[in-house]
C-alpha cells in the first residue's frame, strides 16, 4: 500500500512539474509575441476600415516584425483607433511621416500592420505620437474589378468571333476582297497602274526638267533649296 502511495506521488510530481514548465513555456512564448520582455514604445493610428485586423496581430517594418496590435478602439461610426507596441531599437529608424497600412500574410493570410520608411529628413517618432493611415482596399472590390475586365475581354473576343466569322463567309468588303477572286485581281491591276502612272510621272517631270522654257523655273528653285541648307549649316555651326 505504501509502495503505491509513494508511485503515486510520484507520478503527480512529475505531472505537476511538467505542467508548470509547459505553463511557463507559453507565458515566455506569448511573451516574446507580444514585446514583454523587450524595450517597447507605442504608436498609435486611425482607419476608417480595419479590413479583419485583430489584436495580436503583427506589425512589420521594412519586411521584419518589430511589434504587435495592442489595441483596436472604435472611436465613432468613420473612425478605428488603434494602437501599436513596437520594439525599442525599431524607433531610431521610423519617421514622423511614415505611414502605416494593413496588408496580409500571403494572398489570404492573416492581416497585418505594415509601417513605410518615411523621408529621410523628416523627424523620428516618438513614443505614443499618432502617425498617418493608408486606407487598405478591400478584397471584394479588387474581386469585382476583375470579373468586370473578365466580363469585358469575353464580350470583345466574342465580337472578334463575330467578326472573323463574317471575313470567312466573304461577307462586308473585306470578306468580298478576301474571298472573290476577281475583287482580288482587281486590286492587283489597279495597284500595278498606280505604280506605272507613278513611274511616267516621274519621267514627265525629269522630261520638264530638261525643258528649254522650264529649265530656269528649276534651276532657280534647287539654288534656294541649296542656299536655305547653307543657312540651316552655318546656324547650326554658330551654336
């Protein structure tokens, strides 16, 4: 009987202390979480929308987590308070213009508060000073701007359909052109005797040139065309 006191005793030593050291593993767990065992200092900021930010949540700083959402406090219909701790050795590096939005763990993790670099030149923090919010653009709208492109790629593509449809079935001027032979054909000796009529334009004019009576008109305009380019080089050599 003895025996199995003491095995009992013993047993519930050992729950007792295992108990104790998982109690004091978390307390120095959420401990860490939350900055209780590091210099701290507060910030604090407003947002007309927190968009699913809770208490706890983390706050980042150039990529890194520098504290945790201490509180959220609705201040009236418009306007979410809330206040933030960050570690002590993060303020010597955020501004007093910085600004602080909400974004999210990956597509759609946790929300968290994302602080900005701010200006160089501008003042540091300090501790509990109020800083500026972006307002964080919610989900469904993003969702709703992209069925409407959606939306409106399917209607034009079903209007390049339509359209390619008709060319096809030799239908408008264009399908006529692509579809009769004899559109086509057409087309190919107007284009050869606009080239012809080009080419005995040309021999005309170079006939004109050469022209007794007309032979000072063109002399007389190459000469200005030659002295407005002398003009043109020496203006460009002045500069």
């Amino acid at each position: 009987m003895e025996t199995e006191n003491k095995g009992f005793k013993i047993r519930l030593g050992l729950f007792i202390i295992a108990g104790l050291t998982l109690f004091l593993l978390a307390i120095f767990i959420i401990g860490k979480q939350k900055n209780l065992f590091d210099p701290v200092f507060t910030l604090s900021t407003k947002f007309q929308n927190v968009s699913g930010l809770q208490v706890g949540s983390a706050i980042r700083f150039s990529g890194i987590n520098v504290g945790t959402v201490d509180n959220i406090e609705i201040l009236n219909d418009s306007i979410v308070k809330v206040d933030m701790i960050i570690k002590k050795d993060v303020q010597k590096f955020i501004r007093a213009d910085s600004k602080a939005g909400i974004g999210s763990e990956g597509i759609i993790g946790d929300k968290i508060i994302v602080i900005s670099q701010g200006n160089s030149t501008s003042k540091l923090v300090k501790n509990g000073q109020n800083i500026t919010a972006t307002e964080p653009i919610e989900t469904d709208a993003i969702m709703r701007s992209i069925e409407t492109t959606a939306g409106n790629a399917a209607l034009a593509t079903n209007e390049i359909n339509e359209i390619l449809i008709k060319i096809n079935s030799g239908e408008g001027t264009l399908g006529r052109l692509i579809q009769d032979k004899t559109m086509a054909n057409n087309l190919d000796k107007t284009l050869v005797n606009l080239k012809n009529s080009s080419k005995g334009l040309n021999e005309n004019m170079e006939a004109a040139k050469s022209n007794f009576l007309l032979r000072g008109y063109f002399n007389k305009k190459k000469k200005a065309a030659e002295k407005k380019k002398k003009e043109a080089e020496k203006a460009k050599n002045k500069k």
